[in-house]
C-alpha cells in the first residue's frame, strides 16, 4: 500500500512539472511582448529581427529545430499564433527542467529564460521582465471597459432642479 502511494506522489509530481508553462502566462507574455498581436515584427536594429506575438528570433527556432529535429523559421510566427506558443512550449521545455534548475520548473522560470536565455532563471536582468509579466493580469494594468449607458439617468436634472 506505502508502494503504491509513494508511485502515486511521484506520478502526480512528475505530471505537474510536466505541465509545463500556464496559458495564463503565455497569455502575459504575449501581451508584453507584442500587447498581442500576432503581426508584431520587432528588434529592427537587430541582425536577427524578433516575429510575431511571442516576438520569436531565429536563434530560438536554431535551438529548436537542433533539439526536435523541426525545420522552424522565425518569419513563420508572423501572424501565426499557435506556430509561436508551440516554439515557445520546445524552447522552454528544453531549458527549464527539474535537472537544469534544481527544482520543478515554475512560469517564473519559464518567462524568465524567454527573457534571458537557458540561464535566464538565475540572472538578476531578467528579474524585471519578470515583474512586468506579473503585472499584466493587475486589475490596475487592465484596460477599462467603458460601458454604454442605458436609459434615463435616475438623477437627470431639468432646469437645475434634480429629480
């Protein structure tokens, strides 16, 4: 019975980091990378321009294709959403893992090795992309909504006087 629940503990730790990062956060970093859109094109002063909403460069997808054996180009984010989020779950996936942290991996480890690399977990520069990223899903960062008004004002006011 010890046996069977100690498998059990193990199978479900070894789900949770296989989890890999949250759409929650992918949903953050999509919006701080790009505020979401699927067409972004950045880092023009660059050699290697930054594409799509995950805002991918090619020295991501180099890493990718070598590990996974894809054939992944970074123009190919460009407008294509789901082509970036699964070039980022590889890339994260290959670096942030139990082994290489010494712990289970966490979407702060996550959004901090897409800021700074394989070693962007521990470097102290990634620390603000990091807070950034948190601060997106603040009610205080969140658009307002302005919402249409309906009907009469209960206090709409005729000559002054207030009903």
């Amino acid at each position: 019975m010890h046996i069977l629940l100690f498998l059990a503990a193990a199978l479900h730790a070894q789900c949770a980091e296989d989890r890999g990062p949250s759409d929650r956060l992918i949903a953050a970093l999509i919006q701080v990378e790009s505020v979401g859109k699927d067409d972004a094109v950045g880092d023009l002063n660059l050699e290697n321009h930054a594409y799509g909403p995950l805002q991918i460069r090619q020295p991501v997808c180099d890493d990718v294709n070598e590990h996974f054996g894809t054939s992944f180009r970074a123009d190919q984010c460009l407008g294509n959403r789901s082509l970036s989020i699964q070039i980022f779950r590889r890339y994260v996936s290959l670096h942030a893992t139990r082994r290489s942290l010494g712990h289970a991996p966490r979407d702060e480890d996550y959004a901090r090795i897409w800021n700074g690399g394989p070693s962007g977990w521990h470097r102290e520069c990634t620390k603000k992309y990091w807070e950034k990223v948190l601060s997106v899903g603040r009610p205080e960062h969140r658009p307002k909504i302005r919402r249409a008004h309906r009907g009469r004002s209960r206090h709409r006011s005729i000559r002054g006087t207030r009903r």
